[in-house]
C-alpha cells in the first residue's frame, strides 16, 4: 500500500509530503508530480516520484494499485477544464481499486464561480463509487500573506469583501488534514468543512497589519467590478481577475465563514491564527 500525493510539487503537496514524512516511512509516499526535477530532493530521501500530467490521461495508467490511499489536489488551470481533468485521476484511482480517496475541494457554503469545478468533481468521485473524503478546504491565509507587497507599498488592503468575515487556516494546517485521513481509519465516505477556529474582517487584517508593521494601514473597500479592473491591471487575465473578484463578493456574503470545527479536531490542535501568518510574512 502505498500513500501517493498527486500535485505533489505544488505549495500545498509539498506540505503533505513532508508532513507524511513525520509519520510513515518513505518508501510508502509516492509524490506525482509534472516535473520529477522539482522534488529530487524527495527522491534522495526515498519517496517514489512518479511523472504525471492531469491533461494526459495515459500517463496515470498503472500508476495506482489496489489499497492505495490517494490525495487528488485540485488543479489551478482554471482555463483547461479542472472537472475533466480531476475525472483522469478519479478513472484511474476505480480501475485499480484504490482504497481511498480523497480531494481537496472548497466549502459547501461556497456559491461563487470557483466553487463550480470543485462541486462538478465532487459529483464526479461520489458517482465512481471510489471510497473518498471530501476535504473543503476554506481560504488559506497565504492567499494574503504571500501578496504583501502592493500592500505595504501603498498602506491599504484593497478587497471587494464588504464587511464580510474569512475563517482562513494556513495551508500546513489543511496539508495536517490530509495527512490525518492518509494516516488514519475509519474516513472513508465522509465530507470535511475545514477553516480556521477565528473569523476575520479586512478591516481587522488592516489593523492587525498595521499593529505588526508599526504603519498606518488602511482597508479600502472597492466594488467587485472595480476589484476586477486592479487584478486585470496587474495582468491577470480577465476571467481569473473576474473569478477572483467574486471570491470577495460571496465572503461579503458570508460564505467563506467555516465553523464547523472540523479542521481543528482533525489536526488535533488549534488552526494556526491570521497574526502569526502575518509575522512569518514580514520576516520572509
């Protein structure tokens, strides 16, 4: 039996991986990533690395095998069809009857356009007939975190989120989730909604910025269609920017709000709070 960690590479996966590390021999955890050079450092220390593309369904043949316990990690080409995609490895996972499988999908509550690829593979695994686990994952406080420049550059966080709240984790926290199903028994079949124990308002990340820094940083709260406009502007392409843009209108909407506790009974340990993200950020 083997743990094997597809996306294997990406910032999450990586957490995974080295997380599994902690617990189980390496010689069990196989990472699959794209581009086996970006891991080698996995590979010297035993972990299996396997080249797989989700856009290439023939290279996930055989790479699973009877009584693997799988993690999908969602894709973030979001032009390229992520459902259809998602679906190669969820075929595969079936035809070698993989023990589990579970996949990092959005918060139930989530209504806006990004949740749609995550509902379409949730439909996907449960209609396969594959044991799984569906890992909600709520917003990582990196998505914030790791943008700080044009933050401090202008002492303003800019956001369409109204006074909406984001009980965010940071992703180790949801990387530990994973692990605890890889790891664990008595999973299977079961939906996880993961955040993180304390809601927050922009408004309160301004301050708490503001109090770390020692500067006076504001939130400007802007419209969803002027939010828009700054992200293509910054050079996203206009549906990504749109697609973001409605991340902040469904948290003004309440819809990035987790309190169901799971993530933290999961981990065994309170999520990690927004201020110490925050002042691993500034020291970076």
């Amino acid at each position: 039996m083997s743990i094997v960690v597809t996306g294997a590479s990406g910032k999450l996966g990586r957490h995974v991986v080295e997380q599994l590390l902690e617990k189980v021999p390496a010689g069990q955890v196989t990472a699959v990533v794209r581009s086996p050079e970006k891991v080698a450092d996995l590979a010297e220390r035993g972990v299996r690395v396997t080249a797989a593309d989700y856009n290439a369904p023939e290279t996930f043949d055989g790479l699973f095998a009877a009584g693997d316990k799988v993690l999908l990690i969602s894709g973030n080409e979001f032009d390229r069809g992520r459902v259809r995609q998602h679906s190669v490895v969820i075929d595969a996972a079936k035809a070698a009857g993989v023990a589990l499988l579970a996949y990092t999908s959005a918060p139930g509550s989530l209504t806006a356009a990004l949740a749609d690829d995550h509902r379409g593979t949730e439909r996907a695994l449960l209609d396969s007939g594959v044991p799984y686990v569906l890992l909600r994952n709520g917003w990582y406080h990196e998505n914030y975190t790791e943008n700080l420049a044009p933050v401090l550059e202008h002492d303003a966080v800019v956001a369409a989120a109204g006074e909406g709240r984001v009980s965010s984790a940071s992703r180790a926290d949801y990387a530990a989730a994973a692990v605890a199903v890889l790891t664990g028994e008595g999973h299977e079949n079961t939906t996880y909604e993961l955040g993180g124990d304390e809601a927050w308002s922009f408004a309160e990340y301004a301050a708490e910025l503001s109090r770390q820094t020692g500067r006076e940083i504001v939130y400007n709260p802007v419209t969803t269609e002027a939010l828009t406009g700054i992200l293509t502007g910054a050079g996203l392409p206009e549906p990504v920017a749109a697609t973001f843009a409605g991340v902040d209108a469904a948290i003004a909407k309440g819809e990035l709000v987790v309190d169901s506790g799971d993530l933290s009974r999961l981990i065994g340990r309170p999520t990690t709070p927004l201020a110490e993200a925050i002042a691993a950020a500034l020291k970076d």
